[in-house]
C-alpha cells in the first residue's frame, strides 16, 4: 500500500512538472448514487441467494442419501452397494456442476451480472472519457476504496510504441 501511495505521488509529481491536468472521482460513491444500479445489485443478490439455496438443498439430499446408505449397507448386496456409490457420487458431480454454471467464472450469476451491471459501467465511462476530454485532463483516476487506478488516460500521452520501438520492436 504504501509503494502505491508513493508511485501515485511520483506521478502527480511528475504530471505537474509539465502542467497536465489530472483528477479523481470514487467510482463507489457515483455507483451507490445510481438507483438502476443498486436495483441492478439487489436482483443479482437474489439471484445469489436462490441459486445458493437451489446448491444447498442439492447437497442436503446428498447427506440424507449418503447417512441413510451408511445405517442400510450391512444389509445390501455388493451390486446394491455399488449401485447406491454411484447414485450418491453422480448426485455429487451434478451439485458441483450446478455450481460452475451458477457461480463459475462464466456462469449464469456472471452472465446476469454483465446484462445488467456492465451497461452503468459503460454510461459511468463514457461520461468520465467526456469529462477528461471537455476538461482537457491527461488522466482520471478512481479513488475508491478498492484502491487507485486509472480510469481515464489520454492515448496522446501513451508512449508504449515509442518503448516498443527503443527496444527494436515493431508497433
């Protein structure tokens, strides 16, 4: 935390020295003042809520199944045994993988979360791109509480080719 406080105040140092202009929104408190996105955020937590409880009552069936196998198994056959093995770890791959397709990296909670969230996200973008460039300031930067970065970087001051370059890299 504190080389990123000392990188932040090295770069606004360096940005004064040749007079940009820089500033900072919190990207939190322009959200928690959006209603369509706390409307957004209160589906998205139901959803969650519905598909953990949907997960939950998966495994609850699983347990009874797996307890109810372990007070009869004296009593089966080894085919019954291993017919009620099956049944219970089939049960198990189809919970966990019910549980990728709510909650995996590109499952329905995160689908849901991009038609409804990604949209504010967009407006709250293109609104900070129309303020840098109607302000003529060279970066933006989000000051929330999940740390400092970038929003806004004017491309004109993006020296990236020129260190490709340098390096004898075509760009």
């Amino acid at each position: 935390m504190k080389n990123a406080a000392l990188t932040l105040v090295a770069i606004l140092f360096s940005l004064s020295m040749f007079a940009q202009k820089y500033a900072f929104v919190d990207s939190e408190y322009i959200l928690s003042n959006i209603p369509t996105y706390a409307s957004a955020q209160d589906q998205l937590d139901q959803l969650s809520l519905q598909y953990q409880k949907e997960i939950e009552d998966l495994y609850a069936e699983i347990d009874k199944m797996y307890k109810e196998f372990q007070a009869e198994k004296v009593l089966l056959t080894e085919e019954m045994k291993a017919k009620r093995e099956n049944d219970i770890i089939n049960k198990e791959k189809a919970a966990k993988d019910l549980q990728k397709k709510y909650f995996g990296k590109e499952g329905m909670l995160y689908k849901k979360r991009q038609d409804l969230i990604k949209p504010i996200q967009d407006e709250i973008f293109n609104a900070v791109k129309a303020l840098a460039e109607e302000g003529n300031y060279a970066l933006i930067f989000d000051s929330s509480a999940s740390g400092v970065s970038m929003l806004y970087t004017d491309p004109k001051y993006d020296k990236s080719d020129e260190v490709l370059s340098r390096l004898g890299y075509k760009n």
